[in-house]
C-alpha cells in the first residue's frame, strides 16, 4: 500500500514536471511568435525612422537628415554638415535591433 507521504510526493512530482512541460511549451511558441513576427517589426521600425526622418526635414524646411536603406537592409541616418550617423541595425538571426550611434 501506498502511505499518505509517497501519495503527496508523487503529486508534487507530477505538478512540477507538467509545469515544467507547460513552461516549456509557452516557451517555444514565444519562440516561433518571435520569429514571425520579426520581419514585421523590422518593417514597421524602418517605416517609422523614415517617417520621422522626412517629418523632421519638413519642419526644418530643409534636407537636414538623410535617411537611407543599404544593400544589407541596414538604416543610416545622416545629419547634414555633421560626420556622424545613426545606424539602425537588424539582426535576424538573434532577433535584435541594434541602434549604433557614432556621435558617441
């Protein structure tokens, strides 16, 4: 016979493991949500600095800052009569979006 005591802990057993598989389960479909949704999101964050870029300009009633995609699929935004740039960086592979600014 099985006495209270192995009863309770095959039960805690049994709670954490399907906790651990459920974890586990969210886990990856985070992970694939991620890696759908990230082209998406790039988009969405070049549209955006591009948008910005173009509203700044028109406030300025200038080309102050130039904005372009590269060959990569990079963003770089220049400021007239300045060296220095922004570079909007994706990296699919990781899922991030690194912003690097050489003012800095």
């Amino acid at each position: 016979m099985i006495d209270e005591s192995t009863k309770r802990a095959a039960q805690e057993y049994l709670a954490a493991r399907l906790s651990e598989d459920g974890l586990t389960h969210e886990q990856r479909l985070n992970r694939d949500a991620a890696i759908g949704l990230a082209p998406v999101v790039w988009k969405r964050v070049k549209d955006t600095v591009i948008t910005k870029c173009v509203e700044w300009n028109a406030i300025t009633q200038e080309e102050t800052l130039t904005c372009r995609e590269t060959g990569l699929g990079d963003l770089r935004v220049r400021c007239a009569g300045r060296p220095y740039q922004i570079v909007v960086h994706f990296d699919s592979p990781r899922r991030l979006i690194m912003v690097e600014n050489t003012a800095r």
